[in-house]
C-alpha cells in the first residue's frame, strides 16, 4: 500500500523531497515550502525519486513552482524525475507565464512588485519634472522671441481653449451657481435669512466652484485634445519629421498649447464665475429675494481677495492641464490604440493634478489667512 503524499525540506533549506502516492485529494501546500527555499543562496532542486504515484495534480504544482522560480530568477534542478516529465515541465516552461497570473501572486512576488510600482511612481515624477522644465525652457525662449513657435499655431490654440469652449463653459457654470444656491438657500430659510444665498454663491464660484469646474471641463476637452494631436502625430511620425529638421517639437508644438491655455483659462474662470453668480440669482429670486437686494448682497460679498485667489488658481489648473495633456501625447506609442491610451491618460492625470493642486492652494490659503 502506498503512503499519502509527502514534502520536507532537508536542513540545507535547498532542496524539496517529495514522496508518497501523489494521486490524492489532499496534497501538502509546497508554495510556501518554496518561498522559504528562495531565500536559500544555493542552487534549487526537487527530488521526486521516492513518488510512488504521479498525477496530473502533481505535474501542476510542479509547474506552479517552477514559475514561482522563474519570476525569481531562479532554476530548479529535478532528481530522479521520469524523462517523459522533464520534457514535460520543459515544454510547459519554453513561454514565460503572463505577470499577474495567479502562479506569480505569492507573498514574496507581492513586495516585489510593490518595490517595482513605488520605484515606476519615482520614474514618473521625475520625468513629469523633467518636461515640465522643458516647457519653462521653451516659454522662456518665446517670451525673448527666439523660440521655434510659429504664431498661427498660437492663434489656432487660443481659439480651441478660449471660444470654442464658450459653450459648455456656459452650461456648467449656470448649473453649478444654481446648484450651490440651491444648496444654501435650502438651509438659510431655516433662519430667515435667504439673502445671504448672494453671499454663498458668489464666494463660493470666486474662490472655488468656477477656477475648478472649468478646469475640469477644459481638462476633458482641451486636456485630451492636445494628447490626441500629438499621439497622432507621434504615430505618424510627424514629431520625427520635425526634429529631423532641427526643429524642437518642444517648442514647434507644445509650447503654443500650454501658452495659449495659461493664457484664456484667467478669462474662462471670469466668465465663469459671472454666469455662476446669474445662475444663482434665478434661484434666489425663486426663494424670494428680489433683484435689489441680491444685487447688495453681492457688493459686501465680493472681494479682490476672493477673485485673485480664483484666478491663480485658474493659472495653475492651466499648466497642470496642458502639462498632462502634452506630456500624454509626447510620449504616446506609434499605433492607435496608443492614441486612445494617451487621451485617456491625459484626462486622468489632469483630474488628479487638478483635485491636488486645489486642496494645497486652499490648505495654503488657509494658513496663510487669504
């Protein structure tokens, strides 16, 4: 009769030995038998000499292990392994596993791949770093007009991120006033103070609402328009075709976006916070407050301070949009589908910019007592 399936680790911490009748429904669990091997300096083996019954169960953690190995950059070594089993685990081993197969999900694989995420989060902000300063170059070079930029592609740019974009700035920013009045007016009845809706609205659109939902509109529109142009181009090799001509695409391409953005967001969030503050006097007149004396209102209510804290954040959401975007394009692939992996990129990463950069502006702020 044979023995149920056994595994041991002999003292050298090297080497698994298997025995026993494997054809069973409970086997030893030899993953973490390996994992403590791997820590071993020593080359790898597994002997099998004293299996008494192979099954295809067996065969699959042996595969299982062997993967574990290679993901390691490891080799194992089998001792006394039929010949028709080795050509087996030879074959099932020519094509390396795909990464996040559940062969590769030990506890060990885990730190390292969580060393290799902080690590590629390293490499990306040091080159958004580094392209962010190839853009400050650029600038620079166009302020003192010895930049590669040509002016009809400015002008081009500034149409896209300023008129073209009046409509649906229009629509959110009425929506968002009404929105907020809507949320104050609802509370401030509770006191009979309805009025102060003016006040609620209109600091709230200065200071906040408007400098961020536009910016995250444009971040939608113009943000993943510029990475779709330049993944475009960057697969059509247009971008190779400019430096060819000693020409910097920095500056030939995106210069003029990032330019023109920085340039029309200030006057989108004007826009924006105006017809904000209209679409919250509709609803204060709904609520009862009359036009005088919204009108008031809004005269104690607004500041130089609130509106400049809007616009530079206006500013700053600028950059950030038009960095993310054309960074996405520039270092798009060359086939489509990496098109629509950059303008998807370049949305998500703007977002993100847009939601970090607001809370410091407003931790700042706040410290700072603005």
């Amino acid at each position: 009769m044979s023995s149920s399936a056994q595994a041991n680790v002999n003292a050298a911490g090297n080497q698994l030995q298997l025995g026993g009748d494997w054809d069973t429904t409970e086997l030893p669990d030899l993953s973490s038998m390996l994992e403590d091997m791997l820590r071993s300096e020593s080359v790898l083996s597994i002997d099998v000499s004293a299996v008494s019954t192979w099954s295809p169960r067996l065969e699959a953690k042996l595969l299982q292990l062997q993967r574990i190995a290679l993901a390691n950059d490891r080799d194992i070594e089998y001792i006394g392994a039929p010949e028709s089993q080795t050509q087996l685990m030879n074959l099932a081993t020519a094509v390396a596993p795909y990464k996040g197969s559940p062969e590769t999900s030990s506890g060990l694989l885990s730190m390292k791949h969580l060393r290799q995420s902080l690590a590629g989060i390293g490499d990306d902000l040091i080159e958004s770093l580094e392209f962010l300063g190839a853009i400050g170059i650029a600038l620079f070079r166009a302020l003192l007009g010895r930049s590669g930029m040509r002016r009809r592609e400015l002008i081009e740019s500034l149409a896209q991120a300023g008129p073209q974009a009046i409509g649906i700035i229009t629509l959110t920013s009425i929506l968002v006033g009404m929105i907020l009045a809507y949320l104050g007016a609802a509370q401030l009845q509770q006191f009979g103070a309805a009025v102060f809706v003016a006040d609620l609205v209109a600091i709230g659109m200065l200071r906040e609402m408007g400098a961020l939902m536009t910016a995250v509109v444009m971040a939608g529109r113009t943000g993943a328009a510029y990475a779709a142009q330049l993944s475009t181009m960057q697969s059509n090799e247009e971008i190779d075709a400019i430096s060819t001509l000693g020409i910097n695409p920095m500056e030939f391409l995106v210069a003029p976006r990032v330019l023109a953005l920085i340039l029309m967001m200030p006057l989108l969030v004007v826009y924006a916070d105006a017809l904000g503050i209209l679409g919250g006097a509709v609803v204060a007149g709904g609520m009862g407050v009359t036009p005088l004396q919204y009108v008031s209102q809004l005269g104690t209510a607004i500041t130089l301070t609130h509106f400049f804290v809007g616009i530079f954040k206006g500013f700053i959401f600028a950059a950030l949009i038009a960095t993310a975007g054309c960074r996405a394009g520039m270092n798009a692939g060359r086939n489509s589908e990496a098109v629509g992996r950059a303008t998807t990129e370049a949305v998500v990463t703007a977002v993100v910019y847009l939601i970090v950069a607001d809370a410091g502006i407003n931790i700042l702020c706040q410290l700072l007592g603005i």
